[in-house]
C-alpha cells in the first residue's frame, strides 16, 4: 500500500489527468454542483456520448435545481429521452425539489446532507462532494473499482458489488490534501475509462505501470463470479422503453391502442406497463388512457 500522502503514485495520476482528460461538457469552468448532480447521475448507467447532448440540453433548460422543480416530473421524464432506467428522470426531480425547499436551492456540499436527498446514494453523494466542491472523500464508480483492484490489489476485475474491505482502501490511500484527493479521484476515474479499460488494458500506456501489481504479476485471469452480460432486446426493460417513448414523443395523454401497437407479446407488455404505473414514471389519465406524471 503507497502512503496516503502525496506520493509519487498520486503525482502520476495527477499530471496524466492534467494532460490527457477528455473535455467534457461538466468539466467546463462554468460547470456547477447542480451540473455536477445531473451529470453524475446520468452517467451511471449510460455511456458518455449518449449523456452529453441530453445533459447539455437539460442543464441549458433547467439551470438551477428550482428551475426543475417548477415544472412536473413527467417534464424530467420526456426530457430523460432515451438514457435508459429512466426512474433517475424521477429521482432528479425529488432531489431538485428537496434541495429547493430544504437548502435554499442550493446543492449541499457535505456528504451526510447529499445523502439525505431523495434517491441520492453513496456515490452520487461524494462524487458531488469532491468533484463540485473538491472535498477529501473516495470515489469508487466501476472505473476507479477496476483501476484499484489491479493497481493495488492485484485482481483482474473487482467483486460484482462493492466491500467494505475495497472502500478501506480506497480512503487509505487517498492523497491528504484536499486538492490533491480530488485531482487523483477523477485522475483515476478517467484513468479507467480510456487506459485500464476492462476488456483491453493498455499497459503500456499507463502511467502508473510501475505500481500495478495485477501487471507485475503478468495480468492473471479473473477468477472470480461468473459475470452475465445485460441482454436488452426481448426485455422488459426493452419493452418498458418503447411503451415511455410512446408517452415521451406525445403531447399529451396516449389511449391504450397506442400502447398495445408498440409491442406484440400481451403478457409482457401487462407486466412492464405495471411496472411503470407503480415506479410512477406513468400515470392513468382515464380508462385505458397514459400519461406522464403531472
Ligand atoms: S498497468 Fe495496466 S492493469 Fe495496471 S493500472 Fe495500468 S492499465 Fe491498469
């Protein structure tokens, strides 16, 4: 384990960061902590280059958490477009909302009360800490799991769900000083995402080769859980979007015809337009008549 002071590990992350990081429309100085929430959590289950023209649009419309509130949920919704899991539409509004009401409209800055918001979790909570405010706090997305699994633990992938034993180490090995935990946190999290990929790392490329031990230990297979790729066509989930982009590309409320021409199989249509009913992202206008919540 490298000491949690500055080290030349961390100045490596660091000075890569400072010369190789994409530009990105969040990590513009104009960017603030309500940029910083809504692209956080558009990113975590969608790539880059589907989130940046929503995000750019949705920032542009909806400058401030109260400029979100203001305006129905199911208008977060349809402006969620095609990102997928798009109960996140719904969970930015509650925290739009709450942040509105509880905190003068202001995104708060520390850990606990970010963590109070609605639909707000760990990591969402100190990505925004340290990347809107530059606090001291460890951020494990995928990315910075799979970059300190091999660096320090010498493993090919991390375990599918985070342990306690991994986020120890990520706080251990944090630089001490504020700035530096910052710039070494995205350092990483951008580290991941173009040299210490998952399928094909580019080892010789990487700026903290000399440290990794999963490469010193000439790169041994994952040994681990077996990993199941997410199928999508023939989903629920694929069928749940096609029955909200009916709803999303409408002016208003959708009769059930609508509904039933987007997808053949009755069961399963049944069992995703429920699903969607109770995750409240759809709401019955009449009988047998959608639409988005109010
Ligand atoms: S040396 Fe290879 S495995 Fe280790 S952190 Fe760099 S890219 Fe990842």
């Amino acid at each position: 384990m490298v000491a949690p002071s500055s080290s030349p590990l961390h100045t490596a992350v660091v000075d890569w960061f400072a010369a190789h990081a994409r530009e990105l429309p969040w990590r513009r100085p104009s960017t603030t902590a309500w940029h910083v929430l809504v692209s956080e959590i558009m990113l975590q289950q969608t790539p880059v280059e589907r989130v940046a023209p929503v995000y750019d649009a949705w920032v542009r419309r909806w400058p401030t958490p109260a400029d979100l509130a203001a305006e129905p949920s199911g208008e977060a919704v349809r402006a969620w477009g095609r990102l997928g899991y798009p109960r996140r539409a719904l969970r930015l509004h509650a925290a739009a909302t709450a942040i509105r009401d509880h905190h003068d409209g202001v995104v708060p800055d520390d850990l606990d009360t970010l963590r109070s918001l609605p639909g707000i979790g760990e990591y969402t909570a100190a990505a925004v800490a340290v990347f809107a405010y530059g606090h001291r706090h460890a951020v494990l997305d995928t990315n910075v799991r799979r970059v300190l699994g091999r660096l320090l633990g010498g493993d090919a992938l991390p375990a599918p769900a985070i342990t306690a034993g991994e986020r120890a180490r990520a706080v251990a090995v944090l630089p001490e000083d504020e700035a530096t935990a910052a710039q070494w946190s995205i350092g990483l999290m951008e580290l991941g995402a173009l040299v210490c990929t998952a399928r094909s790392p580019r080892c010789g490329d990487c700026p903290v080769r000399t440290w990794c031990r999963w490469h010193e230990a000439g790169r041994p297979a994952y040994e681990g859980p077996a990993r199941r790729a997410q199928a999508y066509a023939g989903t629920d989930r694929q069928c749940r979007g096609r029955l909200l982009a009916v709803l999303r590309e409408s002016e208003g409320p959708v009769a059930g015809g609508a509904l039933r021409a987007v997808w053949d199989d009755a069961t399963q249509r049944e069992r995703a337009l429920d699903g969607l009913l109770d995750d409240g992202l759809v709401v019955l206008a009449g009988d047998d008549v959608y639409a988005l919540p109010g």
